[in-house]
C-alpha cells in the first residue's frame, strides 16, 4: 500500500519532468520551422497571391482577378496538357510502380543471378533524367538510333521519327522514365524485409503456398511501401521537365505538352502570373493525389 501511494506521490513530479523537457523539444524544433517557413510556406503563399496578378518579373504585381486562370484553362495547350498528365499518372500508377514492386520481391526472394539483376537494375537510374533525355534521343533517332536498326532487320521499309512524329512522340517520352523505378524498388524492399520471419512460418505451418503468402501477408503489409511509391511516382509526373524539353519540347503540336514546360515558357515570356497560376494547379494536384492515395491505401493505419 505504501509503494503504491509514493508512486502516485512521484506522478505529479513526473509531469513536471516532461512539461519541462518540451522546451528543449521546440529549441531544436525551431530551425527547422524556421527553414520550413522561409523556404516553404513563404514562397508557396506568394505563388497563391501572385497568381491573381498581372506580373513580369520587374515590375510590382497588378491584380487582374481571375484572368490569368481563364487565359489557362481556355489554352488548349494547358487542356492537353491535363489530359497528358492523367495517362502519364495512370501508366505511372500501374507500371511503373508495377513494375518497380516485382523487381523488390524478385530481389527479395534472392534468385541465381540476383546480384547481378540488382546492378544492372540500379545504375541507370543515378543517371539524371537530362542525360537520359540525351541518350534517348539517339536510341530513338530515325537515322542511326538502335531502335529503327534493328526493326529495320525485320521490316527494311520502317521509318518514324519517334519524338517529332504522332502519336509516337507521347510514348516515346513516356520510355523515357517507364522502366526507371529503383526508388519504387527500395521502398518496397525495405518493407519486405521489416516482415517479421515469424509470420512466414506461420504461414507454412498453415499449408500456405509461395503465391498465398505473397498475395495474403506480404503486399497487405507492405501497403505503405506501395502507396509512398505511387505518390512518388505521381508527383514526378507533375514535374516532369527534363524528359520532355530535351526531347520534344511539348510536340508535335501539343502531343507531349506537360504543366512544368508550360510554367517555364511562361516564365521565359515574362507572365510570371500566369506562370504561378500553372505552379498553383500543379501545387492543388499534388494535394489531392497525396489525398486520394493515403485513402486508397489507407496509410494512416498501422500494419501490425
């Protein structure tokens, strides 16, 4: 009984403890708020504000309401530009992320030969997606590009020009990253290998087969892995730039237009308004897919 009251005793001097330490959690807190604000919010709120603006970069900021969405969403440049980025985010979606998730349980499950998949896997992708836009663009020259050398084995009469010829440009962009996915790779490995090993005992002790475990424990459980990775993948379409200005630049017309080259020529023609005004859709997009995805995949919940 004694033990009990000073313990009940000690209580109100353990909170005092924790309050106290909390000071020490906002001082080391406070830089990063600090940058957070500076670096984040700040230039985020100033996109929103100067997106209503009429505004070239040199001068102060007019306000001209909504004029700079309507010019936007009347451009059929911005409009194909929407549509391209919704296959783009539902190729990502599904083969991308796909694609990089198989590669983790090929990698997971240690195959002959795995090693050497890994490497050969994983080097192309620290190369950057400039030098990659610049590799493609042989790859898929209709002169001298290995593509077209070896169709024309097959078919002598073949000639397309990949990236300035429709509708073969939009896929041609779309090789550029498809099959790059070592980011998806690494989230999910890292998953699979936090799976406790009890519970693919478990699961054999039970008479379940390889397929059974995969489908039934480990995707379930690597859930979040998953979703992060679509996230991802989604948000770099958004941003995508480099791939398509150094190959297409947005054409054939406006076959491979994406919202980051029309927020750089907007920039590039001193309509910073505007351009701010591409950068909110873009900044809403990444919202709600960030939205839509922690739902779907429901990452808020804990997997054990």
């Amino acid at each position: 009984m004694n033990a009990i009251r000073r313990r009940w005793a000690l209580r109100p001097r353990a909170g005092r403890l924790e309050r106290a330490n909390y000071k020490w959690i906002y001082l080391f807190l406070l830089p990063t708020v600090i940058i957070f604000v500076l670096f984040y919010a700040v230039p985020i709120v100033q996109v929103f504000v100067t997106s209503f603006t009429r505004w070239d970069g040199f001068t102060s900021p007019e306000f001209n309401g909504l004029r700079n969405y309507i010019n936007m969403f009347t451009n059929s440049a911005f409009l194909q530009a929407l549509k391209n980025l919704f296959f783009w985010c539902l190729v990502a979606a599904v083969l991308h992320v796909g694609f990089g998730t198989l590669v983790a349980f090929v990698l997971f499950h240690k195959p002959r030969g795995w090693k050497l998949t890994r490497a050969v896997f994983m080097i192309p992708n620290v190369i950057s997606a400039a030098a990659w836009a610049m590799i493609y663009r042989f790859i898929f020259n209709n002169d001298f590009g290995v593509l077209n050398t070896v169709i024309r084995f097959f078919d002598p009469d073949f000639n397309v020009q990949w990236f300035y010829q429709s509708p073969w440009a939009f896929w041609a962009v779309t090789l550029t990253w498809l099959f790059y996915a070592v980011i998806v790779t690494l989230i999910v490995l890292g998953d699979l290998m936090n799976i406790p090993m009890e519970l693919g005992e478990a699961a054999k002790l039970d008479g379940a087969t390889g397929w059974q475990f995969i489908r039934h424990i480990q995707l379930p459980l690597c859930r979040g892995a998953i979703g992060t990775s679509v996230i991802c993948s989604l948000t770099a379409r958004i941003a995508m730039y480099e791939q398509i200005s150094l190959t297409t630049a947005g054409g054939p017309g406006n076959d491979t237009m994406s919202l980051s080259i029309l927020l750089v020529n907007g920039i590039l023609d001193y309509r910073y308004g505007y351009a701010n005004a591409v950068g909110v859709v873009m900044f809403l997009i990444g919202l709600v897919i960030l939205f839509v995805v922690n739902r779907l995949f429901r990452m808020d919940e804990t997997d054990y």
